[in-house]
C-alpha cells in the first residue's frame, strides 16, 4: 500500500511516498481502507520537529491524525462494525492507503456528508467541542470572543458556541468576513484592520488559537471571574499571559485533546442534522502532500484541508 512518512525532520519537502506492507489487524480492531483524510497544523509541527511529541518520535514514521474510509476487515471480538461500515475518527499514523485501528476512535459516517468533510472533523471537531464545552463552558445569552474564527478550530467553534445561543464575535482577515458571518458570528472583526479590544470587552469567555501578543489582548478583553482558552501547546504556561490572567481574575487554560468516542457521537449526529457544517477548503491528491502541508502553513486557509485517496 502507498503511505507518506518522514526520514527527517524538516520542511514539505521531507513527506515522501513510499511503498509498505498492508497492516494486519488484532481480534479487536478493523482494518479500515481510507478514503480520505486531513491534514492538521499539529501534523506541520511534528513534521518539522517543533512539536513535543517529536522528541520521542522513532522515525521514519507515518503522520496523521484524522481519517475517513470503509471498514475492510473486522477482527472476531469486534461486534459493533461489520465489513462495508463507512466510518471516520480520529487515530495516529492515517497518512495511508490502510489503517488498522480500535473500533474504539470511530463512529459511523453520516450518509449525507462526504468522506472528505468526514475526514475534516475528528480533531478539530473535538478540540472545538471540549474548548466551548467543557473547559469554557459557554450558555446561552454569553458573550465569547473566537480568535481565528475562519479557521479548522475556530469555525467549528463558532457553531457550537451559536448552538447554545451565545452572542460570539469572532476574528478573521477580510477576505473571510462574509464566511465567518454565515457561520453566525454576530460581531465579524477584521483583524488586520480593526484592533478587536476596541471592538469587545467584558467578555464571558474567549478562546485563543494564536497566543503570544494576541493572547495578552485577548485577557484583557474577559471580565474578572471569567475564562479563557489557550489552543497552541508551546504557548503553554506563558508567565506574563499568567501574571496578566491572575490580574485580572481570569480562569486562563491551555488544554490537550481529550479523545471521547461519545463526544465524536455528538458531532456526526449534528453533522447528520445538518445542524453542524464542516468547511472543506481546498482538496489535494496524494501526490500533493507537500503542497497541503504549505498551504496549512500559511496560516490562511478557510475551514480544513483534506487528502483524498
């Protein structure tokens, strides 16, 4: 089968496709033939070595995090899938034609999504879902500010936050104004032309996906006893975001994805209802890995990028 590894560390150029054995499943996983899957910031960031996990990376490796597909196989102990299940979740090394894995990090895919927007959601779906609902905890009538609010993260998190009736503003670049709008976000700020502190204040919650000097704006932007979440790991314990967050009596947390299969549930229901969209921005064959990969490192991409296999 083709999969895409790293040798090195390093830049695009350093994914290569390769040639490697067909997985052979356990009693209790499933062998799943992939459709479709996509690509995250996390995977740039191990990609070129920066992330924490790379230290203990035994290379060469296999990226990947999210995926869509059809169950090939199903070991004998697994009672919940059966051959020809289309499914997506969220598991490691999915960069591949096949994927062995425990029925445990997938649910069934909604028949009116594609396998594409399917392979957009698990990471970044859940990450928006525990930052607005379990560590934000947003109710109706809150005021939240969603910096990046076009983004993989950010645009699923918008929709949440509209889900349990907050009022939300949200941050983009102008040319994603309109995009942010339709997703429900009732205060649209351009970030490149507008400074967002004069734009909100006396917030509930906010939730940041850049840190450094949009984090420090963004705390003073939350009302005392209110809370904020810090998305990128290596912004983690910043100790001016933390001197500044205890100033003004500000809950700040960075959070690590907790995977919850009931969680991703939720999702693919509400994808099902048509209550949650999933953007797909642009869509790569696997010969343009690279290019996916420098696209995400843009940082301009509207919604998520996918692989299509």
């Amino acid at each position: 089968m083709k999969a895409i590894i790293i040798k090195e560390f390093g830049g695009a150029d350093k994914l290569e496709i390769v040639d490697t054995e067909k997985p052979q499943i356990k009693d209790d996983q499933v062998l799943v033939k992939v459709k479709a899957f996509g690509i995250n910031p996390v995977d740039t960031k191990i990609r070129s070595g920066s992330h924490i996990t790379s230290k203990t990376l035994q290379l060469p490796v296999i990226l990947g995090k999210d995926i869509s597909g059809v169950i090939e196989k199903v070991g004998k102990n697994v009672l919940e899938f059966q051959v020809g299940d289309a499914v997506f979740g969220l598991a490691s090394q999915t960069y591949a034609e096949y994927v062995a894995l425990s029925p445990d990090v997938i649910v069934k895919k909604p028949e009116r999504i594609s396998f594409e927007e399917a392979a957009a959601v698990s990471l970044a779906g859940l990450t928006a879902y525990q930052a607005i609902h379990d560590h934000l905890k947003v109710s109706s009538g809150d005021q939240i500010l969603i910096q990046s609010a076009a983004g993989g993260v950010g645009h699923l998190a918008v929709q949440f936050a509209k889900i349990v009736g907050a009022f939300v503003s949200g941050t983009s670049s102008g040319k994603n104004i309109d995009f942010i709008k339709a997703l429900g976000v009732d205060l649209p700020i351009d970030y490149k032309n507008e400074r967002f502190e004069e734009k909100v204040s006396d917030l509930d919650e906010a939730l940041d996906t850049m840190g450094g000097d949009v984090l420090y704006r963004s705390i003073n932007c939350v009302k005392p006893g209110g809370r904020l979440v810090c998305l990128p790991s290596y912004t983690k314990d910043d100790p001016k975001a933390i001197e500044l967050a205890q100033k003004r009596n500000v809950d700040l947390m960075w959070t690590m994805l907790n995977f919850k299969k009931e969680q991703l549930q939720i999702i693919a229901s509400l994808l099902d209802e048509n209550k949650l969209k999933v953007h797909v921005d642009k869509i790569f064959p696997i010969e343009k890995i690279a290019e996916a990969h420098q696209a995400i490192e843009t940082h301009g991409t509207k919604g998520k990028i996918v692989i299509q296999m």
